[in-house]
C-alpha cells in the first residue's frame, strides 16, 4: 500500500469530512474551517517519538489513542473545547494493519471529545507522530498558568502516579489491568478544564510529573512557591497495590504520563467533583513536600526533562 491508499483508506474518511465548523478535510491541500464567533483559538501540538514517549511494542490503537490525548490534555489545561487535529505521521514502512489500528484508536478518542481529524502529512522514517490540535475558549476566558496566589489550595484531578506505575507494570511484562490502561489509554480532562473556568486561578496538565509540572505553573506565575502535603496525595486501589512506599511516592510525586489538571483554586470556590486537595500556594520561595506533622519529605526527582 503506497502514502496516498494509506491515507485514503485510514484518513479521508467520512466522520473526518464533516464535524463542527468543518468546511474541507483531509484531500485538498489543506483544510477550510470555520471558527465559532466570540472564540479564542487555542493552539497545541507534542511530538511521541518510539520507545521515548510510549513503548514501540504498544498496540498501535493505543498509541492512536495517546497521540491524541497528550494534546487534547493541554487543551483541557487551558479550559479549551476540542475541535480540529492535525496528523504527522512518519513510518517505518505502510504497513496497514498498524495505521489502521492508530486510526481506530485516534478515531474513537476524537469521536468521544467532538474532535475532527481535519489533514496532515504521512512520510517514510523512524516510527514518529506529531499531533496538532485547535480548540477554542471564549475570548479572555482561557485558563492559565499565571493566576495562583498565595494562601490558595493546589489540587488535582484524579489519582497521580497511576500511569508510571502502570510503566512500570509494562516493563514487567504486564499487558492489561488498570494501571496499564492510565498509561495507554490517557484521558484528557476537558469536561473538567471547562468547568475550571472562571473558578481556577491557574492551571497546568501533569506530563512531566506533579512536582515537576507544579515548578512550571509557578515559573509562569507570581506566587513564588507550593506546599504539596504528602498523606493528602489520593491512591487508588490498583496504586496503593502497586510497588512498596518508596517507589509509589516516586510515582505519585514524579511519575509523568498522567496528563491529569493540576490548579489552584481560591477560598471562595467549591472544590469540583473527583478533585483533591494536596497543598497550598505560598510566598515562601520553592516546592515542598511534607510529612504528616508538616515536616519537609526529602525528594531525590521531580520528573521528565528530555535533556
Ligand atoms: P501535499 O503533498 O499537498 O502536502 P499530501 O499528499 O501530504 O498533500 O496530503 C494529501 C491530503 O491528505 C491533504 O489534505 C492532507 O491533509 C491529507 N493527509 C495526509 N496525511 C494525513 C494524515 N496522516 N492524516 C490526515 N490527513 C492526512
Ligand atoms: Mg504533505
């Protein structure tokens, strides 16, 4: 099968033909799309290279999957609705029982967020994928990182940790259960992301991992520092199950792939569904961790940096 049966068969397909604000999908030069009046455009795109941002063994449905939701959690980060992609794909060679199986896991993850695959590009080399995405946010309603105050709680949206134990669970040889699904299978908080507008100050997806990620929202904001308190960190029945104390901290703290909201949130706002509290901003300079009696917790890693 040569690039363009490829794309035909797996791209140019009916649902990425239409969807909202879609005047041409993939087949012409380039897509024609209509942006919502009163919108702010909202722009991301992340690269997931084999063997460095997912296993190269993945199904290749999962790795469909998470191509898309790395960059629709920056949307949900900014209190975006999701709606166009675009797809870079570089492959090895056509082999079509793999894209058509990245397409179907793309595919069912946009379908579910109203998310159309509007164009992009298919080339031959190192099996590689780079994912652009658009949403939209009403004008000056986007949630940032700069917004956090002192005194203000730190929260997230979920459970951290769950995905790097599940890598870890992947690198014993482990093929399903519920962590490896957090690693395959991210969801991207957007229904969240939304609800956070106008009630957080600031907030940043976990890709990194926690620590990590909260040293970036507090880069870009003027309270200079964070209190994450350790017992406060939520656990799942499959995280408090995996790995002994020492390295589910290090998930929890450090962990990448969560792609779960972090943000801060000011005294008069309720506390949204399935959120938790585990620190504070402050205007004592830096990130620490505390114990149960509110003594600092050594950290030996905070997360990802590529280089
Ligand atoms: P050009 O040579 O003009 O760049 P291409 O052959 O790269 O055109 O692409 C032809 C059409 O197919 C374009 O509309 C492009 O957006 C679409 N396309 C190519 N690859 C993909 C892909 N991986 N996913 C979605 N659409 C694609
Ligand atoms: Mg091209």
């Amino acid at each position: 099968m040569d690039e363009f049966a490829l794309i035909n068969r797996f791209f140019r397909t009916a649902a990425n033909a239409a969807g909202p604000g879609v005047r041409l999908g993939p087949g012409d030069d380039a897509a024609l799309l209509t942006p919502t009046p009163g919108c702010d455009l909202v722009m991301s795109m992340d690269t997931l290279v084999a063997d460095r941002h997912f296993p190269a063994d993945m199904p290749a449905a999962d790795v469909g999957w998470r191509s898309l939701a790395v960059n629709l959690s920056d949307l949900a980060a900014m209190g975006a609705r999701a709606r166009w992609a675009l797809l870079s794909l570089s492959l090895p060679e056509a082999d079509a029982d793999w894209v058509g199986g990245f397409a179907r896991g793309f595919a069912s993850l946009a379908a579910s967020v109203g998310c159309t695959l509007v164009g992009g590009d298919t080339v031959r080399g190192p099996l590689s994928i780079t994912v652009q995405v658009t949403g939209e946010v009403p004008t000056g309603q986007a949630l940032l990182r700069s917004g956090a105050r002192a005194g203000q709680r730190l929260c997230v949206g979920g459970v951290p940790g769950e995905a790097a134990a599940g890598l870890a669970a992947w690198q014993r040889g482990e093929r399903d259960g519920p962590l490896v699904a957090r690693l395959a299978r991210p969801r991207p908080q957007l229904a969240l992301g939304e609800q956070l507008r106008g009630v957080a100050s600031a907030c940043i997806d976990i890709s990194d991992g926690l620590l990590a990620d909260l040293g970036h929202l507090l880069a870009e904001s003027a309270v200079p520092g964070a209190d994450v308190h350790l017992p406060a960190l939520p656990l799942s029945t499959a995280l408090a199950a995996a790995g002994d104390d020492a390295s589910r901290q290090a998930w929890q703290l450090a962990g990448g792939d969560d792609y779960l909201l972090l943000f801060a949130l000011p005294a008069e706002q309720v506390l949204p569904a399935d959120c938790h509290v585990i620190g504070a901003f402050s205007a004592e300079p830096g990130v620490r961790v505390l114990d149960a009696s509110g003594q600092p917790v050594p950290v030996a890693r905070h997360g990802w940096n590529h280089f």
